[in-house]
C-alpha cells in the first residue's frame, strides 16, 4: 500500500482557497486517491476521488499531476466549518486501506 | 452515499466486563467491513478486517482474543472488547466499502469507550 506524506497542519482564514497537497510517490497502477474528512469524534467522511487529471464536485476539487506521484485537494472559499482534520489516501477496493496522519486545517475568522 | 451505522455513539463500562460495538451497511450488503482505533489527537490505527462468513483478520499487535469480530451477515459486523481495561479506551471506527466504479469507504459515526 503506497504510504502517503501530507503537512501536519495549515492555517487560513475564511473566504480563501485552500490548498493541500498530498506526495504518494509508490502510487500503484490500480491506486485511486481518496480524500477524506474528519472533524473530532465522529466518524471520517468522504471527500473526492480521483485516478488522474482533475475532478470537482460540490465541495472541493481534486489535481493529479500526470506521474500520480502527488495529489492536491482544493477547497474554494473556507469557511470556519471548514476546520477538521484532511486525509489522503491511497489504494483500489482489494487493498487494505491504511491511513497516514493527515493535515490539521485551521480556518481562523 | 451509502450509509453506516454504528451503535452505540459512547459506552462507559467498568473494567472487566465486555462491550459490544454494532456496526450495520444500511442501504447496501458489505462483504468486507474493516474496525479501526483511534486515540486523541492521532490518525485512525486499522485494527482488523472483518469478512462475512469467515473469520476476521488481525492487523500485527491487536488481539484475537480480546477484540472479538463477527461478521455474521452482509449487513452486520460487530466488535466485542472482551474483559475491557482503562487502557483500552478509545474511539473506535467501523467503515465499509462502497460504490462504483472504484469502491470507497463509508464510515460509522464511532464510538467512545471508556472503561473505569
């Protein structure tokens, strides 16, 4: 399973862009990367995914570089809700999905 | 999205006794269902994976016999922590795959364990 490296933490502020970015150099061919959300005591919740190029849903978009090698989540104008905890994972559904330590981001007002 | 059910949202229970945490696919059947931990401020540990109709499989250093899966049908996983300690409490995670084309996973809401 390829093993992910992210920033421990980041800080904005409402209404910026907000840009995460995720390095999983050992992708495999079958991986697809996946983002989740979690804020405290409660269960991670299902962000975006993606395989390559870029995808956008209502909540955030996906950039995949054309080497798999690394992936960024963007989230459009943060608000204070915002605030939780961001993993990036990576695998297909046969493998076991371990998670790295994801990035704490703080919006501040 | 699909959607997981896990029961109960907290549990506090002397220690020695045993704690049974549900965890349901409510809207699709789940082959696999996986169980993670999770200790404050820190990442989600996978503990076990459970499959339907045989037995569970153990990440290296959790206990068998003290962390007790059954996944009996494709709807329903449980986790039982057996003669429970203080050090035992922890947030616990259920999560199921789902969805097409590529499967990804669900999660339950957790549960917080405390043993006294």
């Amino acid at each position: 399973l390829a093993k992910t490296t992210q920033p421990i933490s980041m800080d904005s502020y409402e209404g910026q862009e907000v840009n995460i970015t995720c390095s999983h150099n050992n992708i495999a061919t079958n991986d697809y990367i996946t983002w989740y959300q979690q804020f405290p005591s409660q269960g991670p919740r299902f962000i975006i995914q993606g395989y390559k190029t870029k995808v956008t849903n209502e909540v955030a978009s996906l950039f995949i570089p054309a080497d798999r090698k690394s992936s960024t989540l963007s989230l459009p104008r943060v608000s204070l809700s915002d605030t939780a905890v961001y993993y990036c994972l990576v695998g297909s559904s046969a493998s076991k999905i371990i998670f790295g330590s994801g990035t704490r981001l703080s919006i501040r007002p | 999205g699909a959607v997981v059910s896990q029961h109960p949202s907290w549990v506090i229970c002397k220690s020695g006794t045993s704690v049974k945490i549900e965890c349901r696919s409510l809207d699709f059947q789940a082959t696999t269902m996986f169980w993670y931990r999770q200790f404050p401020k820190q990442s989600l540990m996978l503990m076990a994976t459970s499959n339907e109709g045989s037995k569970a499989t153990y990440e290296q250093g959790v206990e068998k016999d003290k962390f007790l899966i059954n996944h009996a049908s494709l709807t329903l996983s449980t986790l039982t922590v057996t003669s429970a300690h203080p050090e035992d409490s922890s947030f616990y995670i259920c999560s199921a795959l789902a969805g097409r084309p590529n499967e990804k996973l669900f999660f339950g809401s957790g549960t917080q364990l405390s043993v006294l």
